[in-house]
C-alpha cells in the first residue's frame, strides 16, 4: 500500500498545474449582461441550449448568475430557445434495404397530399411525416 501513495504523489508532481480560465466577460470588459444581446448569451450556452457551467465558461459566481437570468429572461422574450432538437440517423443500413425492395413510384404523393418540409433535412423530413401520422 505504501508504493501505491508514492506512486500518486509523483504523479500529482508531474501534472502541470491547471490554468484558470479566463471568462470572456473580463476579457473584453463587460460590466452588465444584457438579455437582449443574443450574440453574448449564445457563447454561454450549448448546442443543445443548455447553459454551461462554472468551470467550463470561467465565469465567477457573480458573472454565472448574472449570465444565468439573462439567458433565461431572453428564452421567455422567445430570443432564445429553450432547447435545440439534435436528430440522429438511425439504422440507415435497413433504410437502405427498404428503398431498394420498394417500387420507384410508392411513397410518391400527388401534388394534393404531397407535404413541403422547406429548409429541414431528409431525416427531420421522416420525423416531422411520421409525428404527423402517429397524431
């Protein structure tokens, strides 16, 4: 057990020590954080709209908090969004296979029942037709 102490200690000697981050509000000397100034507030938030901690954006308590209510009196003001949808492509081996086993004009609509999805992707496509379905 002894060795395994040593052991620990040299290694803690050897990490360099972590810098602190430097959070980008001293950086570029901001005093107050604005709900309304979106740019700023989407730097503390992540791709799916969670705001990001402490330790991550090197606020400290008083920037966090402040950077916090900002945020969240932007997302009730609707300039910012609660939460970001992140599809992922599942099993697109069998979907594949389907496209293959099927007739070229199945699935095809007329122009009556045919739906637009105008500025979403093909996957996003699939899942706002199969919403709709299962509604």
């Amino acid at each position: 057990m002894g060795s395994n102490k040593r052991a620990g200690a040299k290694a803690k000697e050897l990490t360099k020590p972590k810098k602190k981050k430097v959070s980008i509000l001293t950086q570029e000397h901001i005093e107050y954080v604005d709900w309304k100034d979106v740019n700023l507030l989407r730097k503390f938030m992540s791709e799916r709209a969670k705001i990001r901690a402490r330790r991550v954006t090197g606020n400290d308590a008083q920037q966090q908090k402040e950077v916090s209510r900002a945020i969240k009196n932007a997302r009730e003001m609707a300039l910012l969004p609660y939460t970001n949808r992140i599809t992922t492509q599942r099993g697109s081996k069998s979907r594949a296979r389907d496209q293959e086993d099927r007739p070229e004009n199945e699935g095809e609509g007329d122009a009556e029942t045919a739906i637009e999805y105008e500025g979403y992707s093909e996957d996003q496509e699939v899942e706002l037709a199969s919403e709709e379905v299962e509604v």
